[in-house]
C-alpha cells in the first residue's frame, strides 16, 4: 500500500482544486445574479441602453462610411427612434384610453356572453349554484375596498412611477448616444487594454459579429412586424372590429415577444370580438383571421427572411423570456432574446464551443455542419493575428 501512496497525492490535489475552482464559479454566478436582481434600478437601463447600440450600430456604421460622423449619425438615428415611438403612441393612445374607460362595461358583457359556457363547466365540474354566487358575492365586496383608496396616494405613486421613468429613459438614450458614437474604436481601445493582442483581436471580432447579426435580426423582425400589424389592422378593418389600428400596433409591439406576444394579442382580438360581435361565426371569424395571418408570418415570412442561422431552440426561448420576466420585468423581457442570439453568434465564433450551439439550436445536426464551417473562417481570419502575437 505504501507505495501507492506517492502515485496516488498528486491526482487527488488537480480534483480538489477542480472542485474548489466549481465552487467559487458557482458562488461568483450567485453573486453577481443576486446584484442583478436587487440592483436593477441601476443595470436595466444599461443592459437596454447596449441592446439600443448594438441594434442601432450598423445603420451607424453604415452612414459612417459617407464620411458622416458617428456622433451626428448616433443622434439622427435616436431621434428618428424616439420621434416614432412618440408619433405611434400619440396614435394609438386615445382608442386606448377608451377601451381602458370602457374595462367595467367589457367584463360585464363578457360575463353575459360566456355565462351558457360556465354553466356547463359548472355542471360538469359537479360545482353547486350557491358556490357560485358566493364567489360572486365576495368579488363584489372586493370592489369597493379597492376604489376607496386615496386619490392623494394613488397620483403620488403615479407621479414617482413616471418621474422614474422619464429619468430611466434620458439615461438610456445618453448612453446608447456614447455608446455609439465611441463605436469600434472605443471597443478596440478598451479590448487591447484588457487582454493581450490576440483576445483583444477575437472579442472585437465576436462584438463585431454580434452588432452585425442583432442589427441585421432586428431590422428584419421590424419589418416583419410592421407587415403583419398593418396586415392585422387591414383584417380587422374588413371584419369590423372597432379600433382596426389600435389592434393592427398591438399585434406589430407583442410580436416582439416570441410565442408569447402572438398569444397575448389573439386573446386581447377574442375578447374585443366577443364584446363586440353577436354573431359567433363574427367572433371565430376575427380569431381565425389573426391565426392565420401569425401562421404565416411565424413559420413561413420569418424563416424565410431571418434564415436558419439564428434558429433558437422554442423551449429555451420560451424560458428565456418567462425567467425574463421574473427577473427585470418587461425590461427582462426584451432583453432576454437578442441575448440568446449574442450567445449563439458568440459561441458559432469561439473555438470549442460547439457543444453550446448546438444547445441553443433546434436542429443539432445542421447546426453541427454550419459550425464546422465556421470555425474553418474563424481559424483563417485568427492566424495573422496569432503569427503577430508570436
């Protein structure tokens, strides 16, 4: 047994620090999730304010080309951005305030309309009439407590909500200003400052590939999703539904949320006709149109436009952006997709990282292939600078 021994210390000290090293990687994730969390007042607008540049950056690098400087292009990019949000939401905000006004005489009609329907569950359900209206009761009562609250208080809290806002959306809009009037340079600057001549050369190749792929992803879903709310509003105006255009901008916004969005928007469209329309065929009418219209964009338009390339996986996006959601709210939200496309671009373009898009990917096979590919361009691009590096 003795001489064993000598054989046997030098591989339990590599585990033991293999395990320590998991650990404190472990601990360090923790960590810096939980100053995520509990800082989000300070990141959210950062994190959004990135996700602006780096969509932003390519229509920036592209008007930089005429020998337009960033700074001049960054600002007419931002303005033209913040001048359309304003413009779509001055349109559709009064027929919004309206259906907000009418939410009271909507829920009642809803109830009128889907009483036969609930009768039926109660009966296959076994549940009894006086559960019923007990239950009724108890929302009735629960309705006055709640508009006995203090006006005072209600308008402070609605005062501090878009104070906080405001100030979130100004910090946004200057920091996605530096960020893209820096542009390359100030990301080779700081690159060569963190790492040797070779890092510094493949992260500016990685940043580069991820502002070229999320501009190029984004423009695209834009258009997409404009095509299919002008496409909403035209159905909407042929079947009759009030406020075609309100619908038409609700259905291009959700959109933007994969799977989610395109749900929310068909029962928002299901309500409106059920409150809208006596005749049922009317009401699956609207229902099949909107289906129909998400169909096509969902598994024809897109893949056709967008390309395989950035196929994610559907059940990682779908937890993407429910984990999204719980942790920044509707900031999380936005940001948890284009980050699932910035790690699959920055993975295609790392060595040794194949086992990570594939991951990410719905079709392991093809993703296989396409990688393969890629890490032959890769090498090629990476051995000037490893010959300069030596």
């Amino acid at each position: 047994m003795t001489p064993q021994e000598p054989e046997d210390r030098p591989t339990e000290a590599p585990r033991y620090l293999a395990r320590a090293s998991r650990a404190l990687v472990v601990l360090a994730t923790v960590a810096v999730a939980a100053l995520l969390y509990f800082a989000r007042e300070v990141f959210v607008p950062v994190a959004l304010a990135i996700l602006f540049a780096l969509v932003l950056s390519s229509t920036v690098e592209g008007l930089h080309r005429f020998r337009i400087p960033r700074a001049v292009s960054a600002f007419l990019m931002l303005l033209i951005l913040v001048m359309g949000l304003g413009a779509a939401t001055d349109v559709v905000i009064e027929p919004a305030q309206q259906w907000l006004a009418s939410a009271p005489r909507t829920l009642q009609v809803i109830e009128r309309r889907i009483r036969p329907a609930e009768r039926w569950l109660h009966r296959l359900e076994g549940l009894t009439n006086r559960a019923s209206e007990l239950g009724s009761a108890h929302a009735a009562e629960a309705v006055p407590e709640q508009g006995a609250q203090s006006p005072a208080f209600s308008g402070s809290k609605v005062l501090t909500a878009t104070g906080s806002t405001l100030v979130d959306i100004v910090t946004i809009v200057i920091l996605a200003l530096f960020l893209l009037s820096g542009g390359p340079p100030m990301l080779a600057r700081m690159a060569a400052s963190l790492g040797s001549d070779l890092q510094a050369v493949h992260a500016l190749r990685v940043i580069d590939a991820i502002r070229r792929e999320l501009g190029r992803y984004y423009g695209t879903i834009t258009l997409i999703n404009l095509g299919l709310g002008v496409a909403t509003a035209v159905a909407m105006i042929f079947l009759g539904v009030p406020n075609p255009f309100l619908w038409g901008a609700v259905a291009a916004v959700l959109n933007f949320i994969p799977y989610v969005g395109s749900a929310t928007t068909l029962l928002l469209l299901a309500i409106v006709a059920l409150v809208s329309f006596d005749d049922l065929a009317h009401v699956f009418a609207v229902i099949g149109c909107y289906l129909a219209l998400a169909t096509i964009e969902g598994q024809v338009v897109q893949p056709l436009l967008v390309g395989r390339r950035l196929d994610l996986n559907p059940i990682l996006v779908f937890l993407a952006v429910w984990f999204g959601g719980w942790f920044w709210g509707v900031a999380g939200i936005v940001i948890a997709v284009p980050s699932l496309v910035a790690l699959k671009v920055a993975a295609t373009h790392s060595e040794g990282a194949a086992a990570v898009v594939a991951f990410l990917s719905p079709s392991a096979s093809k993703t296989l292939e396409s990688l393969q590919g890629r890490m032959t361009e890769v090498r090629a691009r990476l051995r000037p600078a490893k010959r300069l590096s030596e």
